[in-house]
C-alpha cells in the first residue's frame, strides 16, 4: 500500500526573466515503509519537490499538481493552519544544512523540544522531556551532551540532531534532503545506518533527496531518476542499477567512480539552463543524448517497461 502518491506535479519560480519551472509533471509512489529516492544533478529539481511537498516553498514559488496524497489524505486540499498541523506529526523534514537548521543561540535539547511541544501538545512537559531524550539517545548523542548549543556539536552529531527534531513526533513519512553533504565517508555511514534502523524499527517511510548515486544505492528500495526537472526514469533499485533503459542513467552511472575503477576520467554532462533554446521543448535530454533522433524533438511518452519499471524516452528499453 502505497502511503504517498504524487501525480503531476509541476513547480515554478517567479523571476525577473519571467517564469522558471523547476518541476516539470513529476509523478511516483512511496509504499508504506520503503524508502524511495529521487536522485539528479545540482538544479534537477530534487530538493524543490521536497519544499514542495511539505508545502514550504518560497514566496516566488508556485505549484500545483493533480494529487499529493499522504497517508489517504489530499494534502493539495488544506489550508495553510491544516498544512501546518500536519508537518512533523504526518511529513517532517532532515533539512540539507543541520547548521542552518539549527538556532545557534538556543540549546539543542530546547529546539527539539519546543518542536515536542508545539506539534503534540496534548503532552504534558514531563512527558516531552522524556520523548526528547529518548530521541536524543536512539541517535546517539550522548545525555551530557543534550544542552551544548550547535557550534559545540560536530557536522555528525547536528546531523543527527536535526534527524531527532524530525522523528520527535513519529511522523509516517520523512524527507531527508542530503542528509549526508558535507560530511566524512565514515559519518555519512553512521547517519545512514542509522535512517535505515530507524525506518525498519519505526516502519516508516523516508523520501531520500541526494546527488549521490552510491548513497542512494545503499539505502533505497525504490528510485527515481530526475533530470532538469523532469522524471526520466524509475523503478526498483536493481531495475535502475542493473538494467537502466534512459541514456541519462546510464550517463549518470558512467560519472560515479571507485577505488576499483580503471576507466580513467569519468564521463560527464551538464544540465540546460532555463535561457538555453529548446531547454523545454521535446526531450529534456535531447541536446545531450549520444542516442538523440529527429523524434526527440517531440516530447517523449511514458513507457512501462515493467510494473515497477518506467522510462521517459521515445526509444524505451531500446535506448542505446
């Protein structure tokens, strides 16, 4: 059972140079206790669709879309005061910067409290107290640490801080956005361990925002591939990594290197700006595509190459 669905979401930017679209017609399903990764290049649109979905956009941003429906309920149907009753207790969110998610003049054990008490108040302050530092305990920050302010915690541990605010209120679905930037390989481990645990023994659901195909990898059930704003390609993570049907995934695949890796400098591609002519027109890969067609100039249908399987190309799973 499928705890959110998206369908055609479409998010733009007002600018001085008129209207961006930073979402174009995005679509996909996140079941109930899986975690689903949305993957792509700086400017592809991921963390939009995040700040969309909890309903926190900018000023000079717009969406709309034919449904977002978490957990039976259409999210595109509340009112603000509704939408805000519903962050951290239905949908919370891992932040990408934990510095700047942090008050660097309150203690960190205060925030997560005050995100407690604000989003259950029906508990009395004991009890809060308590769900705080059982929180602050499942993510490993130590008890005699719980009042030290921000800049006194390593990137490491204001990251599971920020994962503790998110989780202090058992919400159903959680959006992490590049939970692990900007830290070591060995801490960006422990934070995904840790996601993973705390997903199985809570069974919820992790919507997982990242730029990096191997951390997506690691931890996702489900992917999907984005691409200047558009979904270019989903499906299971053996359907993506093993038989990926889009040339941009396999592009993308080509660019991520290893230790064991003997193919010299890896492949690399760009993403079209909004100026760039033909950027919205047909194929949003089209101008990059070893593969591109006259056809290409048109834009491409949706084909199921599997139940769980999709690609947004003309050539399907014949894509070379």
């Amino acid at each position: 059972m499928d705890l959110l669905t998206v369908d055609n979401l479409t998010v733009q930017y007002l600018s001085r140079r008129g209207c961006v679209t930073a979402v174009d017609r995005v679509s996909f399903a996140l079941p109930r206790g899986q975690c689903f990764g949305l993957v792509g290049e700086s400017g592809s649109g991921k963390s939009t669709i995040g700040a969309a979905l909890m309903r926190l956009l900018p000023p000079n941003g717009r969406m709309r879309a034919d449904g977002i429906v978490l957990d039976g309920e259409e999210l595109t149907r509340l009112g603000e005061e509704e939408m805000r009753q519903r962050r951290w207790r239905k949908v919370s969110m891992v932040f990408q910067a934990a510095m700047n998610a942090l008050n660097p003049v309150k203690r960190v054990e205060d925030q997560v409290m005050e995100a407690v008490r604000t989003h259950l108040p029906e508990l009395g302050t004991p009890e809060a107290a308590r769900q705080v530092r059982q929180w602050f305990a499942r993510v490993g920050i130590p008890d005699n640490r719980r009042r030290d302010y921000p800049h006194q915690y390593s990137g490491g541990m204001r990251q599971r801080a920020v994962i503790a605010m998110a989780l202090s209120c058992h919400p159903a679905l959680v959006i992490a956005d590049e939970p692990t930037t900007a830290l070591d390989v060995i801490v960006q481990d422990q934070i995904l361990s840790l996601l993973g645990s705390l997903r199985r023994a809570r069974d919820m659901s992790i919507l997982l925002i990242s730029h990096d195909i191997s951390v997506v990898a690691d931890v996702c059930d489900r992917i999907g591939v984005l691409y200047a704003g558009r979904m270019v390609e989903s499906g299971t993570r053996r359907e993506v990594f093993e038989a990926p049907a889009h040339p941009y995934t396999r592009t993308l695949l080509a660019a991520h290197i290893t230790l064991a890796d003997r193919r010299g400098t890896p492949k690399t591609v760009s993403l079209p700006g909004p100026e760039e002519p033909g950027a919205a027109a047909g194929c949003c890969f089209r101008q990059r595509c070893p593969a591109c067609q006259p056809i290409c100039r048109q834009s491409p249908p949706w084909h199921w190459l599997s139940r769980t399987h999709g690609v947004r190309c003309h050539k399907g799973d014949r894509s070379t």
